[in-house]
C-alpha cells in the first residue's frame, strides 16, 4: 500500500490556489466594507453591513469550498470515498489458490537425497532472514499490511517440526527490524550477525538440538530509485561487520557478503546435513553450494506472500512434491555475462544540463538523461548460454549452474514424442509423461525448437522454447498424453534487412521436450521445404498486417552481440560504452517537456469534430458492440471538450465520469501481489510474486491466480488492475524483476495471458505493463536496442498477452525508445500494438506526477497512441495545452473511445454493475449545501429584520 505521497498534496494544493486567492480578496473586501461602514453614521445601517459582510464571508467560504471539492479535489474525494471490501470467503479462496502457487512454485535446486524428510523432528534455522524472510518486493506492486503473514517458522512448525528457539531469540535479539526498503528509501543494508557473535555454548546448544541445519538468505528490492547494486561499496550500505568489510569495492549484491560466507562456512564446520533456502525473486551466484559437501539440498522461494511459506515445510517434509522449475538461468559468474557492462543506466555527460528536479515518494531527486544499451541482442538470458555452448564459445558447466526450467522432484518421469503433423501449417504431436519412480507428483513438458542458422545471416538462438504444458498429479506409474500444438510460422525469425519481415527460412527445425534448456528428453524434425517471407499481403496468420521495420532509430550506434563465427564479436559488443556523450544531431532531437514545442502535433488543416451533440445516444448502449461499429461515431460527436480533457487528464486509479455520454466513473487499483486501494486503505491478501508463479510452469494455475483477482477486484468495486508486469528479466539486477515473470517471452507471455484471462471471467480489465523496454529501476533512461531483438525478446509476452490474452488495457512504460519516450512513439502504440496485434482498448501512462516527472505530456502522448494520463489532479502537463484545437479534439476524441471500448465492457456495465448516478458525497454536499443556503437566507431575514426594527426604533425616538 502507498502512502500519502506529500509531492501529490502540494501539487493539489497548488491547482486549489487560484481559488484560496480569490477566497483572500473576497474576504479583504468584506473586512474592508466593515471598516468603511464606520462613517455610516446611522447604527442600525451600519450593523447591517457589518453582519451582511460577515454573511458574505461565509457564502464566499460556501462557494469557494464547493469549486474546490467539486473541481481539482473532486477526483481524490472520489477516489477516498468509492470502494469496497474483499470477503471473508473470497478470501479465504485466495489463500487456498496463493498456497497451491508456492507448492508448485518453490523450485528444488540440489538434494542428494536428504529431502524429504519424512519424520519431521528438530531443526535448527540459520541465517538472520530466517526470522525476517522475504515475501516479496517493495513498491506499488508488493504486500499491504492488512493481513497476517505465514511466517517461515510456522510453516516449518505447521508441518510438525521443532524450531531451535534459542536461535530464534539470538536473531530477534540481534536485529528486529529489516532495513527500509520502500519507495523513498533503498537501504540495501544485508542484517545478519557475523560469526564472531555465535559463542561456542550457542552452536554446541544447536548441535545438541538437532544435526540438520537450514541456511536462509534472502534478498530484496522493489520500485524507487535504483536496481540492486552492481557496486556495493557505491550504493547506500550499512555495514554490520565487526572490524571487517562485508563488500569489496566492486562486489556485487547477488554475491554473498562476506557476513554470509563466514556464517555458511560456520555452519558447515558444526553440521553435516545443511539446506540452503534462497529467497528472492532475483537469482543469485550460488556456487558456493557445489563448495560444500555439507549442502545437500538447496530450495529457490521467490517471493510467497502473505501465506506461501505454508508450503516450505510441505516440502521439506515431503507433503508436498516439489515441481517448480526455474524462470531464468543461475549462472556461477554474473560480471562475465554478455550483459555486465552494459545494465546500469549510465548518464550522459552532455546532458546535464537538462536534467529535472523531481520527487519520488517525498524524497527530492534528480533525474538525469541517461542510457542503456542492450548489447546482446536476442541473446538474452538461456538463449545466449545454449547457443554459446553449441558453438564451443564456453564451458557450460562451469558457466550455468541451474538451467532455465530446470527443477527437481522425489519422484522421476519420462517424456515420449510421438511423430510430428503437419496440417495447414499447423505442427502438433503428443507428449507422453510417465511417473516412473515411487511418489505422486507433476512435471512440466517444455517445448523447444532449434531453427537452421546460416552463418553471417539471421541470428539464432539454438534454443527456444515455444510452449509448455504442466500434468496433472500423476499417481507412481501413471502416464498422462499431452497434445503440443502450434503453427510453423510461431518458428519465424525477424529479418531486420530492408524494409524488415518475419522470416520462417528453409531447412530442419528440430523441435524437442527438454526437462530443461539444456536437456533434451525426445526430440522430432520437422523440415520447411521453402524459406517463406511474412510480408506485403503475405501476413502472418497472427498478425493484422504484416510486421515491418518499425524501430531503425532505437538501434543508434550501439554494434549489437552476433552469433556469426562462433560470436566473433563477443569482447567488442560486451565492452563497457566507449562514450557517453549524445551526439550533436540526437541533441537536436533530444527533448523534454521544458524544451518541447506543445504545437508539435497541431494540424492546421484539422477539421473540428463535432462536439456536445444531441444524439441521444449512451455509453450503455454500446456494451458488446464491435470496435468499428459505427454507432461510437454518434456517440462520440456527443463529447464535450471539457469531458474529454477532463478525463484524460485525471485517469489516475479511476477513468473519471462523462455526463455527456453517460460514462460512469470506474476505479483502478495498483497489484500485480496483491490489490491495494490507495485511497481508501482496503486491499487483498498477497499473492506470491510473478517469479514465483512463473516458476510454476502451470497456465491453469496462472489463470486462477488472475480468476482470484478479479473476483477480489468486483468486490471491491475496482474495475481495473495495474497487472500484470509483462518486462524481462534481462538482468538478475532489476529491482522490480519481482513484478515480472521471466527471461523468456515465452514463458511470460502464457503466464500472463492465462492471468488476463482469469480476470476478464470477472469483468476486470488489466493493464499489462510496462510497454516496453522498461527492464530497469528508473526514469529517463534511452534503451539502445536492435529491432530483432525488441520483437523477439522484450515484445513477445506482450504480444502474446494482446493475441492470446484478449487485453484490453496497456500501461506505458518511463523508458525512452531511443531518444523518445515510449508514449510518443506511435510505431509502438499504433503500428505495432493496435495496426499489427490487433489490440482493441486503451493505453494509459505510469503514474504521472504533477509533472509528468518533466518528459510526458497529454499532447505528445495523445498525438501517438496514449490515451489517458495517470495523475489524480490536472493542473500540469496532463492537461492538453489547447484544448480547443482541431487537433487535440481528434486526439481526445479517439483516446476517450478507446478507454470507453474498454470500460463499457467491464462488469461495471453489467446489470448489477454499480450505480450511475452522483457519488453519495457530492450528494450529501448538495445537502449540505441546500442546508447552508437556507440557513444564510434566514440570517439575512434575520438582519434584515432586525435593520427594520432598530430604524423604526430610531425614527420614534426622533419623533419624540
């Protein structure tokens, strides 16, 4: 749950002032007549002014106050008083469905044997996380605080097992609190008690108490500044060490301090049976496991939630086959990756000048312009360390410690293909997995296909995976028939020479199940007798038009990673930047909203629309119909151009209300781990992270996880979910790689697809996120990147999630394509999104600040396929400069359409959907405001009364 963010009470504060002054000078002319009125020589007159003034001041208060709440506050007060509860029943189903993820999610990296442990006894925990783990990411996307968490120690209690208290105690005793990492702070402090602590009596106590010992380390990170840090030494560290350093200058966070080595060493120098527990959703070096003969299982918990830790102690004691696979590679050496020097944004050093002064959650920062070049093209994660492997490039075994998809159980299974066929186009066969040892579990069939690569031409990865499937629960000897179909074209590599098209070239693709990326089980070829080109009227059959090169400009200067001659460039392309200057003619291009001509987009030959037309015509009306129906052209020409600006303007956590066609207002709430209303302080339990349902490898299971949110979203009265994160692991270093699924496109694709599915049983729409290239922590960042790699890697789930999830909402992403940021590039949100996926609905920004954080602007967003502006007030740039422009009208005019597509299809518009009338605040105003006007109309009666008596009173005394 997000705080008040004070940069967002200012910044009301600020639209509210206009109103405040004139409120000022109401009430300095009111005292002013007061003080005037003394040369009124008649008494009665003259307390009659005096009370009418008072009068005055408080209907100008009454007015005043009335403009405010029912003008720039009306959105919050909307937004804090608009929402629901979700129900015991609901959830309690959640919780049913969030443990069965982490039972199928937690993967089991090593075991020799000593799991499970059938007859849960004692055991001693180790490590400091073990009483503080972690349950998932920080930020818009984590955990609230509403509900209890399972905790590691009751779910090792839960299974029956006795938990070394005393090691409980010395932890708690030593630190009770994790170091804050929150949107306004990232303290990347590492809490564990150096060895030195441990006295002689403690571990002698712990051996004494059982002979089998659990290590727990964790890691966490989330949303605000920065990824995890490449450089400890450089980054906001506090160190805990007694007389030592725990990080040497140029150490890494996913490396063990040297803390955590001298407790690992500790513990493995008193006790024989070790266990390692990894818990983060970002992998780590874990070599030292293969250091140590005492470690002899080793489990991967990602992130659980609020009640996934119940499923750890299943595990270990066996209740639970483990059947989890890994969502990215674990490699023993991270600097040595493709990647290394090439992940952390660097700044330009000529642009300086032009960096903005912002707020992230009350903290004051600056943001600079910066850039990030991704130097390894498709070569991202499992597909660089499979190809390089196959091309001799590298030991893999001393390269990758635990494959992507991999995973062990307690039991062991076999996988048969039977023939391939080839129908139209269409490739499928059957997949039979048998259990083969002596205890009930699932597997996982993944589906790999190795392309014919011709040297210098087209890159290729050997390894790719193009669909999975998880079994049932196979009883020991079972055997379950699984059907893998796909088309041939899925198979087509995108050819970024000339005007640039999918390509599916000839010769044998050899399609395999693997039990990981690099272990083939069966395999079949299927042989292309022609190379067919997807261009012109030759479409793909996915597509809506066939794809074309859309992003030439994003590939810069930047000499990108190639497979050709066994990668004969690898130590060019992976070399730190030569330079960090932008060029000359980039510079010209290169803008902000501080240098940015709002006139840009303006058309002089626009026609005006037309606008505020009696068509008689409602929203309602248009549940079901066709995107093209020609009906929204009457509905539309029934827009008002303040309804238009106000509802782009003010798309934060709601689409806001137009009377003129009678839209109702919708609420939207943050995820992807748990729904969180900002603003009302409701929210659900939380799910484990997207890395640990990846790791499920389980679409049904991922679609329940999505059926959950959105039965918890219609009953808070939210119809849209900021979820799921749709951006790739590229690196093991993003701080939100909690929010995202996995390195391959693939795998997150489906996941996602079957999640956006799940919640659309509901009427709720989710907006995948963050479209695109935002595989960072950060703002204002320029992603480098060539083409092929953009469609092939960091496009494809979303892709995947508009073809085969329906989406009907998209998020846009901070980063800079190029030297644009994404939500001006209509070849993104157009030409690619809408003109060659075929999505249908709307697009809305990251959040938007007062500022739009100095690069996003309405007129630029509009002009190039964004929709609304996700801000809570307007007053800055979320507000079109000109509304009254031809122009901005057809721009607004097709971005209303495309949120109202997606709105009147929610539940919102079913029958029992919610109430279209005024909200029941602005109805009690009302109230309060007839009240109030009575009450001044009988004090003016009053005064004037009295006026009337005290003259009369007077002219008898006169008289007399």
């Amino acid at each position: 749950m997000i705080a008040i963010q004070w940069e967002d009470v200012i910044g009301v504060l600020q639209t509210c002032r206009p109103y405040l002054i004139a409120l000022g000078v109401l009430w300095i002319a009111a005292v002013i007549i007061m003080i005037a009125c003394r040369k009124v020589k008649k008494k009665s007159k003259k307390r009659m002014i005096r009370k009418y003034s008072a009068l005055s001041m408080l209907v100008s208060l009454v007015v005043i106050v009335n403009m405010i709440v029912l003008g720039p506050m009306y959105a919050m007060i909307n937004l804090t008083t608009v929402g629901g509860t979700a129900s015991d029943e609901t959830t309690e189903e959640a919780k049913g469905v969030a443990s069965q993820i982490a039972e199928e999610g937690m993967v089991l990296l090593a075991n020799d044997g000593i799991l499970p442990i059938s007859d849960p006894s004692n055991i001693n925990l180790f490590g400091w996380s073990s009483v503080n783990p972690a349950y998932g990411g920080t930020g818009s996307g984590g955990l609230n605080d509403l509900y209890e968490k399972v905790s590691l120690i009751d779910s090792l209690t839960d299974a029956g097992f006795n938990v070394n208290q005393e090691l409980v105690d010395f932890y708690n005793e030593f630190s009770a609190e994790r170091a804050e990492m929150s949107l306004s702070t990232q303290n990347w402090t590492l809490t564990e008690a150096p060895a030195s602590e441990y006295s002689d009596e403690l571990m002698q106590s712990a051996k004494d108490f059982s002979d089998t010992a659990v290590i727990v380390l964790s890691r966490v990170a989330g949303e605000g500044h920065n990824d995890m840090p490449g450089d400890v030494t450089e980054a906001s560290y506090d160190n805990t060490a007694n007389g030592y350093e725990d990080f040497e200058a140029g150490e890494h966070y996913l490396q063990l301090s040297q803390t955590e080595e001298d407790l690992v060493d500790l513990v493995c120098s008193n006790f024989d049976n070790v266990i390692l527990l990894y818990n983060s959703a970002n992998p780590m070096e874990l070599g030292f496991i293969n250091d140590y003969d005492q470690i002899r299982a080793a489990i991967w918990c990602q992130g659980p939630g609020n009640v996934g830790f119940e499923a750890l102690g299943k595990i270990l004691s066996g209740e639970v086959n483990p059947s989890g696979k890994t969502s990215d590679t674990f490699i023993y050496d991270m600097t040595a990756a493709p990647w290394w020097n090439n992940w952390e944004a660097t700044h330009y050093s000529n642009m300086e000048d032009m960096a903005v002064e912002g707020m992230n959650a009350g903290t004051a920062q600056t943001y600079y312009p910066s850039f990030t070049n991704y130097v390894e093209g498709i070569y991202v994660g499992y597909k660089y360390y499979e190809t390089a492997d196959d091309e001799g490039t590298i030991d893999y075994d001393a390269t990758v410690q635990y494959p992507f998809g991999y995973g062990l159980s307690y039991t062991t299974f076999t996988q048969e293909m039977s023939d391939l066929t080839v129908n139209d186009g269409t490739i499928s066969f059957d997949v039979t997995v048998t259990n083969t040892g002596d205890v009930a579990g699932k597997d996982v069939v993944e589906v790999y296909y190795n392309p014919p690569y011709i040297n210098g031409g087209i890159e290729k990865a050997t390894d790719n995976l193009i669909d999975f499937e998880k079994t049932q629960m196979l009883e020991p000897g079972a055997s379950e028939t699984i059907t893998i179909t796909f088309d041939a074209e899925d198979m087509a590599s995108y050819d970024m020479s000339g005007d640039g098209c999918y390509v599916l070239e000839q010769g044998d693709y050899v399609i395999s199940v693997n039990s990981d990326s690099h272990t083939v089980l069966d395999q079949q070829t299927y042989t292309q007798g022609e190379t067919i080109r997807y261009e012109g009227d030759n479409k793909r059959e996915s597509d809506q038009i066939a794809a074309t090169n859309q992003f030439e400009d994003a590939a810069g200067d930047v000499t990108y990673l190639s497979r050709a001659d066994g990668f004969a460039n690898y130590d060019e392309v992976t070399a730190a930047p030569a330079s960090d200057v932008m060029s000359d003619d980039l510079v010209a291009q290169y803008h902000l909203n501080s240098n940015f001509d709002y006139t840009t987009y303006i058309n002089e030959d626009d026609e005006m629309p037309t606008t505020a037309a009696d068509n008689g015509i409602r929203l309602n009306e248009l549940r079901g119909a066709d995107y093209d129906d020609e009906r929204w052209e009457d509905l539309l020409d029934q827009l008002t151009i303040d309804d238009m600006t106000n509802m782009i303007a003010l798309s934060g956590y709601q689409t806001p209300a137009m009377d003129s066609v009678g839209k109702v207002q919708t609420i939207d709430a943050d995820g992807p781990m748990s729904i969180n209303n900002n603003f009302t302080g409701e929210g659900s339990i939380g799910f484990p992270t997207e890395t640990m349902i990846a790791c499920t490898w389980s679409k049904e299971l991922a679609q329940s996880y999505g059926d959950m949110m959105g039965k918890v979203c219609r009953e808070m009265n939210i119809a849209g979910w900021y979820a799921p994160g749709m951006n790739t692991h590229r690196t093991p270093f993003g701080a939100r790689n909690y929010e995202y699924f996995s390195e391959d496109g693939t795998l997150a694709g489906y996941i996602a697809s079957a999640a956006v599915q799940g919640s659309a049983e509901h009427g709720v729409y989710a907006y995948i996120k963050h479209f695109a290239m935002y595989e960072m922590n950060a703002k204002m960042v320029c992603v480098w990147s060539n083409e092929q790699a953009m469609r092939e890697i960091y496009l494809k789930p979303f892709e995947i999630c508009v073809k085969e999830g329906d989406a009907h909402a998209v998020m846009v992403s901070w980063s800079f394509i190029g030297i644009k940021w994404s939500g001006e590039n209509s070849n993104l949100l157009n030409t690619v999104l809408r003109d060659e996926w075929g999505f249908e609905g709307f697009t809305l920004t990251d959040f938007f600040r007062n500022n739009g954080h100095g690069f996003m602007n309405a007129d630029a967003a509009l002009a190039n396929g964004v929709d609304a502006m996700l801000s809570t007030y307007a007053g800055g740039p979320n507000v079109v400069q000109d509304p009254e422009a031809a122009s901005s009208v057809k721009h607004m005019r097709q971005a209303c359409k495309n949120v109202m597509y997606t709105v009147v299809n929610s539940w919102v518009y079913e029958e029992d959907g919610v109430d279209t009338g005024l909200p029941t605040w602005h109805k009690a105003v009302i109230g309060a405001d007839v009240a109030v006007g009575v009450i001044v109309l009988g004090l003016c009666v009053l005064v004037y009364r009295k006026y009337r008596k005290d003259s009369a009173a007077g002219i008898k005394i006169e008289t007399k």
